[in-house]
C-alpha cells in the first residue's frame, strides 16, 4: 500500500481521453478550495502528468474488457474531460460530519415543503 503525503486527500474522479475513459483515484491538495482542486491539478506548469492510482481503462465505446492498475501516469495534454466521480474519500472531521446532517436535514425539509 502507497504512502499518501499528510497534506492531499484521495479524490475518485473520471477521466475522458480522445480514446478511453479512465476511473480512478488522484490525490490533491487539502489546502485548496474543493472547487478547485481538480483544475489545479490540471493547470500545474510543472506538472506533465496525472498520478492516478486504481485505475480502470475502458476503451471509448466500451467493446472491450477494463483494463486494471494499480498505478498509471496520464499525459495531462491527453485529458478532454475530468470530474470527480463521488465524494472525497477521506475521513471528514466531526464538524464536517455535523455540517452534512444539517445539510440532508434541511433538504429533507425543503423537499417536503409545497411549491408557491
């Protein structure tokens, strides 16, 4: 099992290339704004490639069976299309925690709620 640096947290995301898709995990910084993290990722000067771990490779079209890594390096040039395919996947703090039960909570509400 890798190592993964204090200051990133893992991201599932998917990845649109001209001739697959890709279904893994990136890991990006704790420090940026969680809207953002992705385009920093894509946008870094120094960066050429994209670390992605447990990857799945389908070719476009599907036809054939996936393809699975551990590891893989994609050439950020290569990438039409990248987004997060679930939720961050680290442990959320307690504060988070509580601050997505009132989020549902209040959903809840507001679906029960008639229109105007």
């Amino acid at each position: 099992m890798t190592k993964q640096p204090s200051d990133t947290a893992p991201v599932e995301v998917v990845i649109i290339t001209k001739d697959h898709e890709i279904r893994g995990t990136v890991y990006v910084s704790k420090f940026t704004k969680s809207n953002r993290e992705l385009t920093e990722l894509l946008n870094d000067k120094e960066r050429r490639f994209l670390a992605v771990t447990n990857a799945e490779i389908v070719p476009q079209g599907g036809a054939s069976t996936p393809k699975r890594y551990d590891f893989l390096e994609i050439h950020i040039d290569s990438i039409v299309i990248m987004h997060p395919a679930s939720q961050t996947l680290f442990k959320e703090s307690s504060k988070v925690q509580e601050d997505i039960a009132k989020f549902r909570e209040l959903r809840n509400r507001l679906s029960q709620t008639k229109p105007f």
